[in-house]
C-alpha cells in the first residue's frame, strides 16, 4: 500500500466510514427471463433466483462516499422459482447450467464496482450509481447499475434493477421444444442486497 493509499484511509476511518459486508441470506436477487414463439402465451417466463452471494463494500454516510464494491455468485447456486413441475424445474435448470452458464467451465459470476457515486435524500436516505465490470461466463464487461440504499443502524440495505443482453456474455438464449419456446435476449435483474457493519 502506497502512502497515499493508507492516508486516504486513515481520512475515511477519521470521516466514519465503515465495511459492510453483504448478508446472503438476508439478500435477494433474481432473473427474470423472457419467453417467445408458440408457447410464450403459456406464460412460461422463468424467474432465477440466485441463493449463493458474498460481497462486501466501504461506506461512509457523512462523506457520501463509498468504494470497493464487490460482489460473487457462484454460478450452480442459481435456481427456478417458478411454480412448475419438479420435471420441468429439473429441466430448466439442466439446460441453464449445462449450456447457458456452462457452470463447470465458470464456476463464479462478479461484479466489481470502481467508482460509486452518491447522493443524498434526505436523512439515512441515498441514490448510487455503481460503474464498473461484471464477469459472466468468462467474458467481462462494463456495467453501470442504479440503486436505492437505506442506512438502518449497523445494516445497509441496496435495492434496485437493471437489464442485460445475454448475447454480450457470448450466452445463445436457450430454445426448447424444437423451438416453440425461446428465451428473449434481454433479462431484467432485480435485486434487494442487505450488508451489515463489520466491528
């Protein structure tokens, strides 16, 4: 660590900045895919819901400022959370790990914010803007995410949504039924994230 580095950190120590850790088990996060062709109508939409997350981040609320986001899944923690059948789930959830995530091949997915932007709302009220890189099926690219953040005593709550297009992480939308059902491109990620203070 550079001197400067470690007295930017002394600055944001005295400022009361603290390290949240995310609770992955408190958090939510799920994917909610899209059908087409002939048996969209059927209402066969997928919603993935993701059960194994880590991360952590630097925050302080006088300041306004925040650094290191990071966040991991791992790949194989994805599953179905529609109410279908436990064929159809097993199903589903064979083809998103064998041929759309490919899981054996990328076992983690990542998101590692470098700038954070902040801004106030009023009280433990925030607004951020997160840019950096997520990783996906071994293929990174630059990702700018909005979220609405509460500061609840020790715990740090982050809640919003965000689409992506499967096609931008070499990911070919999956197609069952010789095509009948297809999975659009676009997916829309929601989250609700719950990090606490590290003493």
């Amino acid at each position: 660590m550079t001197q400067a580095e470690r007295d930017h950190q002394g600055e944001s120590s005295e400022a009361g900045a603290a390290i949240f850790a995310i609770d992955g088990r408190a958090s939510r996060f799920t994917i909610q895919a899209f059908a087409t062709g002939l048996l969209s109508a059927m209402g066969h939409n997928p919603v993935i819901g993701v059960r194994d997350l880590s991360g952590q981040v630097t925050f302080d609320p006088e300041r306004k400022h925040a650094r290191g986001f990071k966040l991991s899944i791992k790949s194989t923690s994805l599953s179905v959370e529609n109410d279908v059948s436990a064929k159809d789930r097993s199903e589903m959830e064979r083809l998103m790990n064998q041929e759309v995530l490919e899981t054996t091949r990328f076992p983690e997915i990542a998101y590692e914010a470098t700038q954070i932007s902040i801004q106030g709302l009023g009280g433990a009220l925030f607004s951020a803007t997160l840019s950096g890189a997520l990783t996906l099926h071994g293929v990174t690219r630059n990702l700018s995410i909005p979220a609405r953040v509460a500061l609840l005593g020790s715990m740090l709550r982050a809640s919003g949504d965000f689409t992506l297009r499967q096609s931008d992480f070499d990911i070919k939308p999956v197609s069952v039924a010789g095509g009948a059902l297809k999975i659009k491109d676009e997916l829309k990620l929601s989250f609700e994230i719950v990090a606490r203070g590290q003493d």
